[in-house]
C-alpha cells in the first residue's frame, strides 16, 4: 500500500531545487542546502476529515497523510507523540499567568524524550530504503531513541555521543543494543565529524541526525496535537528548547500547513530558548542577524541543547521565529535549575535540558512582549531520569532508616 500522492517531494531550503519523494537524500544533491518535504495541500484538505483523524491512535502516526511516509505498512511505532498537554495553574499564578500549559514529551514518550517523534520516521525510512544500520550523533537523547527504534525494528544501531554525556542516557543506548561511541570534544565538533563520515559513503548506515530531511517532518506533530487539543484554535505563543531548533522550524510549519488547508485561522508566535553559556540562536535574534554564527561554548547544566554552532538549520530556525513574530530568549543555569524543581512542584519530572520552557517566561513577561492573559505553551523535552544526577544533586536523601513499627509511629508523628 502507498499513501496515494500526498507527499510529493523535497524543495531545497537554499537553492529550490526539487527531489522526487521516492529518493534516499539527505542534503540537496545540487548544492548541499537542506531539504523540505512537501506535500498537496490542495488535496489534503479535499480528503482528511479531521474528525475522522482525531479517531484514530493519539500518536504521531495519527497524521501520517501529512509525513514522508510512502509505505505505512512498514512504520516502526513504540506509540510515541499524543503526550499531554496539561494547564499549570500553580506555576502560572506564581508567574502572573492565567493561562499557561505545557505540553510534556518528558513525561510521556517511549524512549523519555523528544527525539521519538522524529526517530519514528527514520525507523520506518531506513525499511523502506532496505538499511541494515540505523545511526547518529547526540547529545544523548536522539541516541537512546535510535538505539530502541532500532531495536524495534529489528535492526542495529551505532551511536555517537560526547565522552560527557550524561549516563542515563548512555546506559539506555547501549541497553537497547547500540554500539556507542563516546567521542571527546564539543558535540558541534563531534556533529561536523559525524557529518563528513556520512557524507564520505565509507560507512552504508541509515543517517538519523541532523541531515535527515524526513526525519525533521515528525516533530511538526507538536503544531497538529496542540491545535487538536485547543479544538482547533491557536495558541499566542509556544515555546520550545532550541538545540539546532528544529522542533521550532517544524512545529512553525505545521501550523503553517493547518492554515493552507483551512484548520486553522492564525498562527502562534514561536520562542526558541537556550542556556545562556551556549546560545548562538539567541545572540544572533538580539543582534537582528539574518544568520547564526557559530560561538564559543560555555560549560552548561543543559548539555542536551548546547549546540555552539547549528548552522544552516540555526538560520531556519532564526527565520521561523522572526516570520512568527516570536523571540529567542536565553536562560541562565540557575534559572534552569528553578524552573526544573518549579515543575516537579506540579508533578513534573523534567531534566534541565527539557526544562528549559519555563525559564523563558519571567523574561518574556518583563520585556512585555508576552501579555499575561495571553494563552503559552511550554514544551517540556526530556524526563527527569535522563539527566538523574543533576536531580540527585538537588535533593537530601535521609541517611537512616527507621526499623519496626514503633519507630514508624514516632516519624509520622514528628511529621504530623
Ligand atoms: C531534551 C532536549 N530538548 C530539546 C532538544 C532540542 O532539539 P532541536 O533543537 O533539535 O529541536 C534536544 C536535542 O537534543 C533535547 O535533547
């Protein structure tokens, strides 16, 4: 079975040069810009029912219609995307905020993190391409994710990861079977390197990183979810943890694509945000560049997004924010770090990384772009146990154990 002409191929981001659907690309065989699916929007909105749609499994494959997919018969699912968005009434009244939500990928996704959504994708390409090998470069999580989906899909994996990558996240690579590589130097050094090894066709693995055009179309499963859960109107603001950003890039074009097929009447406004020590994204919307130079990095308690130098994608990420009218905001590690015990005092195990969202607020509201009735989304990215000694680091664990009921009846009553 094939999804019947919905997705009709790649534009290139830099050049406009086309690709048919049906090829294995990863850049633009022209020029090596990025590349962008496409798809007919006029028949799109001709025969998805949206309704119908909402029937099916609360999962990225929900809108397979409007993903790179041209077998479905073959995708490779743990269930992931559908995570809950849930309105934070306590973090709001602190902040001021009367209608604040985040949506938790943290909390709800296979692998704990975000990169299920987009990882799914490459699963089920790499079968439909007849790969052997999935593989990538991380920070951790994109790692975790292609190791299980690999697993999944009965195939092997072989990861790439910074030597200081936190061990969570490793430990579950290599639980799930990768062969991991720890690699010493910045992840922007390790991801160049990475590149050219792809690129130099010394290895036939299936690529799952940042090259991979049909992997970027998942995360545009956020805009869709979001609105469906909202029945279809918008949100003012979303805001998202920027690596490289491409959950910006993607989430900001499936709004985008809901409003060329009438589901929607307007767009949000989208916050890219990162941690101050290593924030290209952010310096480059303060200085109203057009581009992001790459710069410096500073050590940082959110290893999962310090990305010193994103490139072509950091300059799409850019233009997605300034044509949203949003921002690009820069939080500090101690901000980081309140905002991550700030969510679990709302239940919410997050890593810093992940946490990220709703250190952006205070900022936003004080330099009254964001207006306090307005409606945000903060997207939380990865789970608390990812990171786990930083959560270790930020909590007393009694060193006594009481013993025999008597014991147990004084401690309940020196608490009560
Ligand atoms: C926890 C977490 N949040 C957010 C991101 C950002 O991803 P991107 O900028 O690629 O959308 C990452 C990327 O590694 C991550 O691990």
């Amino acid at each position: 079975m094939t999804q019947s002409g919905y997705f009709t191929g790649f534009t290139c981001v830099k050049c406009g040069t086309f690709a048919s659907p049906d090829r294995d690309l990863l850049l633009c065989p022209k020029c090596d810009g990025l590349l962008d699916a496409q798809y007919d929007y006029a028949l799109l909105a001709r025969k998805l029912d949206r309704a119908q749609l909402s029937r099916r499994a609360n999962d990225v494959w929900r809108w397979q219609e409007l993903l790179p997919v041209l077998d479905p018969s073959r995708i490779v699912t743990l269930g992931e995307g559908g995570s809950p968005l849930l309105q934070c009434n306590q973090i709001g009244e602190t902040l001021g905020l009367k209608n604040l939500w985040v949506k938790s990928d943290a909390t709800a996704s296979p692998t704990g993190s975000l990169k299920d959504r987009s990882i799914t994708i490459c699963a089920t390409k790499a079968l439909e391409f007849g790969y052997k090998v999935l593989s990538c470069d991380s920070t951790g999580n994109k790692a975790s994710s292609t190791a299980a989906y690999a697993a999944r899909a009965g195939l092997k994996s072989v990861v790439f990861c910074p030597y200081e990558t936190p061990l969570p996240k490793v430990a579950q690579a290599i639980f799930f079977g990768a062969r991991l590589i720890r690699v010493k130097g910045h992840y922007s050094e390790i991801n160049a390197m990475y590149r050219k090894l792809i690129h130099s066709g010394r290895v036939k693995w299936y690529d799952c990183g940042t090259d991979n055009p049909f992997r970027y179309e998942g995360k545009k499963t956020y805009a869709y979810e979001i609105a469906q859960a909202f029945n279809w109107s918008v949100p003012d603001w979303i805001l998202q943890p920027a690596a490289g950003g491409m959950s910006i890039v993607k989430t900001w074009k499936g709004f985008q694509e809901m409003k060329k097929m009438g589901w929607i009447d307007r767009l949000p406004k989208m916050v890219a945000v990162q941690a101050t020590e290593c924030a290209p994204i952010v310096a480059a919307w303060e200085k109203g560049l057009n581009n992001v130079p790459g710069i410096g990095k500073g050590p940082t308690i959110a290893s999962a997004i310090a990305v010193s130098n994103p490139g072509p994608l950091g300059d799409w990420t850019l233009q997605s924010i300034v044509a949203s009218g949003g921002a690009a905001v820069g939080v500090s590690d101690d901000e980081i770090l309140t905002a991550t015990k700030t969510l679990a005092r709302e239940g919410l195990f997050v890593e810093p990384s992940g946490a990220v969202t709703i250190s952006a607020l205070p900022h936003l509201l004080k330099s009254g772009r964001l207006d306090p009735r307005e409606r945000v989304v903060c997207i939380l990215t990865g789970s608390g146990f990812k990171d786990f000694e930083r959560i270790l680091e930020m909590v007393t664990i009694p060193e006594q154990g009481i013993q025999g009921y008597e014991e147990m009846l004084a401690a309940a009553e020196s608490i009560a």
